[in-house]
C-alpha cells in the first residue's frame, strides 16, 4: 500500500494536464502544489464485480509504482482508470510504462 502522502484525496479530479491511453487503462496527469508526487487508482465494479479480483489488480499497479517511484516526476498527480481485467501485470506494459516516464 502507498503511504498517505503519495494517495490522491478520495473523489480528486484531474480535468487538466496530459492522457496516457492504453488497452488496458487511461492515465491522466497533471502538476500540484504538493512535495510528492500523488498516485490514484479507479478500478469500477463493470470491469469485475468481485471485490477480491479488483483489489488484487489495484496491488499490483500499487506495487509497480513503488518499484519505479523514481521513474515519476515530483510534484505531479497520477489517475490511473483501468478500462480491462488483467491478472498479472503484464511485462510489456511495464517497459512501455517505464518508457512512457523516461
């Protein structure tokens, strides 16, 4: 689990800033006034309505974004909204999110 300083604030919008599309989520980034840099996940019951399966998936997309804290700029906030089930987080997806911040 992320620790509090790097959690978006519960019901946070992100309507400026840049978009990340991919198959299996959209991203969408924008700048803030805070020390850290501020992470999100929204993953909606129509993508799998078992509570265990979505958690699993925000674990292991919090788990990637530990594992390459330095990949992400300082003083950004991040909203990932996954669009697809994925069970494990793919290989390909994690070099082209590692491209993506390089």
């Amino acid at each position: 689990m992320l620790p509090s300083s790097y959690r978006l604030p519960h019901g946070k919008r992100i309507s400026s800033g840049r978009t990340f599309k991919h198959t299996l989520f959209l991203l969408k980034t924008a700048p803030n006034t805070e020390e850290n840099s501020r992470f999100g996940i929204i993953i909606s019951k129509k993508i799998d309505k078992r509570a265990v399966r979505r958690n699993r998936m925000r674990r292991l997309l919090e788990q990637f974004i530990q594992d390459h804290m330095s990949l992400f700029p300082l003083r950004s906030d991040y909203l990932f909204i996954i669009h697809n089930i994925f069970e494990k987080l793919p290989e390909d997806l994690e070099s082209e999110l590692v491209q993506y911040f390089k």
